[in-house]
C-alpha cells in the first residue's frame, strides 16, 4: 500500500511540474527557432580582399583592427576620441569591415556571423546594412548595442544581455518587399518594414553612435558569411 502511495505521488509531481517548467521557458524565450536560416540561399564568394577595413585615418590600422587567420576571428576596436576613417568625412569614428564585391539591388540576402561584444562595450553600431541613397538616411538598418543590450538603431530591443558571450547573428534583407529580419542564435527576434534604395551593402565592426558612448568600444567576428537567393 505504501508503495503504491508513493508512485502516485511521483505522477501527481510530474504532472503539475513539467507543465510550468515548460511554460516559463516559452516566457523567457520570445520568436520562433529555426536551425536551417540559410535553406534556399546560396552563399557568395568572400576572398580577404572583399573584407576592406574603416579606420582611424590618424592610427596605423593594426592598432585597431587585427584578423587572426588560425581563429578566424577579427577584432574591432574604436576610442571614443577616434578621428574618423578619412578627412573628408565628418562621421562619428569607426573601425568596420566594408564587405565589397556583393553590392545587391534586388533578390534576398543574408548575412551571417558569429559576434561577441565585450561586457563594457557601450554606444556602438557592431552590423549595418548601408545604402547608396544621397538622401539623409545612408543605412537601411543598424544594430546598435547600449549598456549590454542588442538595439534596432537606438530603439527596439533585439537581444538582452548580449555582451560577454559569442552568439549567432542571421540578417536577412528582402530587397522587392523592403523588409529586414533578425535572428540571434536561430531564434527571430525582430523585423520590420526598411526604405527602399538603389543598393546595399553589408558593414560590421565597431561604428560610434551618440548616446551612453563607452570610453573604448570593441566587437569581434569570426565565421561571416553572405548568402543570396533570386525571387
């Protein structure tokens, strides 16, 4: 008898635990989770040389960008006090990676990266979609990070607590229905309408924006991929 009790109230326990463990995780979770983003795309071809690098005019390159071919992992720094990345230009400072030779107009594209920010890294564009447009809008979308949280621009939050570990970026932009989708480690975690413009390109790095600016400002990447699909 005793242990017939006792099996039942094992089965009670299972019953009303797994149900709330289940869903507190859908509460912490947001967006939907898909482990095959790059289905359908074809990835393009990135030799080094269409990685060209945004720095400090003033500096020698390697004082704030490094590539380390055994790791794959490039490393982006910037000071706050950075001159921009030539004297023509009055932009905030930068040290960005320039991907050229895939400039697109038309189609689905996607880019694909592993990033890590380090924990004090504040006030900084670390993935931007550019735009040729003269008009006063030259991106199409950025990624800003404030105080340890991934931002649409300086809105929307797209990732918490994002600084201090690698995580999986996916940026998928359609061109024809002017719309961006961001997932981080597979799972969607924001989209939303983008104005339409001539052509585009895809940058990362460290970019200086204009509020709750860190004195010194980094991301590292490794593994970027860029993958394209026609309509």
């Amino acid at each position: 008898m005793e242990l017939m009790l006792l099996r039942l109230v094992q089965c009670v326990v299972l019953v009303v635990v797994v149900p709330r463990a289940a869903a507190a995780a859908s509460s912490v979770v947001s967006g939907s989770c898909d482990n095959n983003l790059t289905a359908g795309f074809v990835a393009v071809d990135l030799p080094e040389g269409n990685f060209v690098v945004q720095s400090p005019y003033d500096v020698p390159e390697d004082q704030r960008y490094s590539y380390d071919a055994a790791t794959g992992v490039r490393t982006f720094r910037v000071y706050a006090d950075d001159k921009p990345f030539n004297t023509v230009t009055a932009t905030n400072p930068r040290t960005e990676v320039r991907l050229t030779g895939h400039d697109y107009s038309s189609g689905v594209w996607q880019f694909e990266g592993d990033g890590y920010v380090p924990a004090g890294t504040s006030g900084a564009s670390v993935m931007q979609i550019h735009n040729e447009d003269a008009g006063a809008h030259a991106t199409t979308m950025m990624l800003h990070v404030y105080n340890g949280t991934l931002r649409y621009y300086s809105g929307a939050a797209v990732e918490e607590r994002v600084c201090g570990r690698w995580f999986r970026l996916n940026v998928v932009h359609d061109v024809g229905a002017s719309t961006v989708a961001v997932y981080v480690d597979g799972r969607r975690r924001f989209s939303t309408s983008v104005t339409p413009s001539a052509s585009h390109y895809f940058k990362f790095g460290v970019y200086v924006q204009h509020h709750d600016v860190s004195a010194v400002m980094e991301s590292r990447w490794r593994n970027v991929t860029v993958y394209t699909k026609p309509y």
